[in-house]
C-alpha cells in the first residue's frame, strides 16, 4: 500500500488525464495496457485472466480491492483521497478504484468465431458508449464472439469497460482485416453476413430470423454514416428492422439489442 499525496507523482503516470481520448490512444497500444473501473469491472478482468499492474484506489474501497488482489500481492496499490483521484484523473472517481491492466495479445479471427452461431462485427464504430453497450448486449444476449474493424473504437478503452460492465471481457473478440479478406474467412467459418441497414432490397428482421441460416455474422455501422459501401458489398444479406411513428432507425446500440434478442440461439 503506497500512500500518494501529489497528483503529480511519476508512479501514478498510468492514471493521469483519462479524459484525454488521443492521450490514451498514443499510451495504451505502445505500453499495452488499459484501465478498469470499480471492484466489479476489474473483478470481470482478473477473472478473464487478465494482469494488473498497478491499482489506484480511495481508503473507503480498499477492503473490496485487497480481497481481489489477494493473488496478487506484488501490485502495488496507490492510496488516494478523493481530490487527489480527481486531479489525478481529470474527472470523479465514483466507484473508488482503478487498475491499469496489461493488455492481452489479441487472439485469431479463425479461432474466435470456430464453432459460433452468432457473432456480433462492429464496422468503425467511433463512440466508446455504444461499443461498451453493443459489448453489454452481446454478452447478455447470447452473441459467441464480437469481431470490430480496423478503425473501429477500442473495447478496452475505459469508457467502453466501463459502460459494457465489464462484458468485454466475457465476450471473446478480436479485430478484423478488411472486408476483401475478411469475408472470406468468414464464410469459411459458415456464418453468413447479415448487415443491418436501410436499404431498398433489405429484408425486415422477422423474414430474415424466419429463414435464419444457422451461422449468422451480424453487422453494424457507426451513427449517421452507418455501415461503408465496402461492408454492404460484402454482406449476404440486409436486415432492416420495421419502425413505427415516422422514425427510420434506431441508435446502434438498442438496434444491436433488438436484433441480438431476435436472432439468439435459443429462439431458433
């Protein structure tokens, strides 16, 4: 236990400015690591196996803390008070605890969708929000594995673990080449590419769930711009879910949720 007074201290680098998304991109690739938030999500992190390197935590949480590191005893964990997480962070530290983890090396695309019936790909999604909630629906709906394109937003980005509730680690996934190679190696894993979409020949959710293929690659676009020309070319299908009152679509996160719930595995 290493008490800190000084939100300036070089041991608690890995904690400083979070709020900052281009800092974070530029440290967390080169120094492997990322940030888990609250006892619950960095529970979530050991529990996948997952390394800590340091934990930076307030007086009040430390008994939840000491009991997940018990495995742990050489990880130094800085003691804080609350103003000093704040200025240490850039924001308020409500849930009391954060780890900087090592960041595990990311597993083939062949052996993450081997075997699955229902896999989520995330195609330049940008906003750490709805890749943690899609992560979250994911897990909670049944989806094997969640596969995010090249430009996509980092799930282990700290507002994406957090909002997931720490699903990204129960969740296997891993990044995708580009579509021109990964369609194939996704075929050859017998999962047909459904994009969900608006389109002229779409098909609604109900008709495509009807004549469900038994593998099924589920695929969603970033807000506005939704899913490139390049994915829609790849795809086998496009689903579309019917909409009422006027509105054309849903937000890619509750679209995941809908479509997720009705494609799970147990409803067919």
């Amino acid at each position: 236990m290493v008490p800190i007074d000084r939100a300036d201290d070089p041991r608690i680098a890995d904690f400083r400015d979070l709020t900052d998304v281009a800092l974070r991109r530029v440290r967390e690739p080169e120094e492997g690591l990322y940030i888990a938030e609250s006892a619950k999500v960095i529970a979530r992190a050991l529990g996948a196996g997952h390394q800590p390197r340091s934990v930076l935590a307030q007086e009040k949480w430390l008994p939840d803390v000491a009991a997940l590191l018990e495995q742990h005893a050489d990880i130094p964990v800085y003691l804080v008070s609350s103003a000093i997480a704040e200025q240490i962070t850039g924001y308020t530290v409500h849930r009391g605890a954060l780890a900087a983890m090592h960041r595990p090396a990311l597993p083939r695309v062949t052996d993450v969708v081997a075997g699955a019936r229902l896999v989520v790909i995330l195609e330049d999604i940008m906003d750490h929000t709805n890749v943690g909630a899609i992560f979250r629906a994911a897990a909670g709906l049944g989806a094997d594995a969640v596969l995010v394109s090249p430009r996509c937003a980092d799930p282990l980005y700290r507002r994406s673990v957090r909002v997931s509730m720490g699903t990204v680690f129960q969740v296997p996934w891993t990044r995708i080449p580009e579509w021109r190679e990964a369609r194939g190696m996704l075929h050859d894993a017998g999962l047909h590419l459904a994009a969900l979409a608006l389109s002229d020949d779409a098909v609604s959710l109900d008709e495509f769930v009807a004549n469900r293929p038994q593998g099924v690659a589920l695929m969603l676009g970033a807000e506005g711009d939704g899913l490139s020309p390049r994915a829609l070319a790849a795809a086998d299908t496009v689903v579309t879910i019917p909409m009422a009152g006027g509105v054309d679509s849903l937000n890619v996160a509750a679209a995941s949720a809908v479509a997720l719930w009705a494609l799970r595995p147990s409803a067919s």
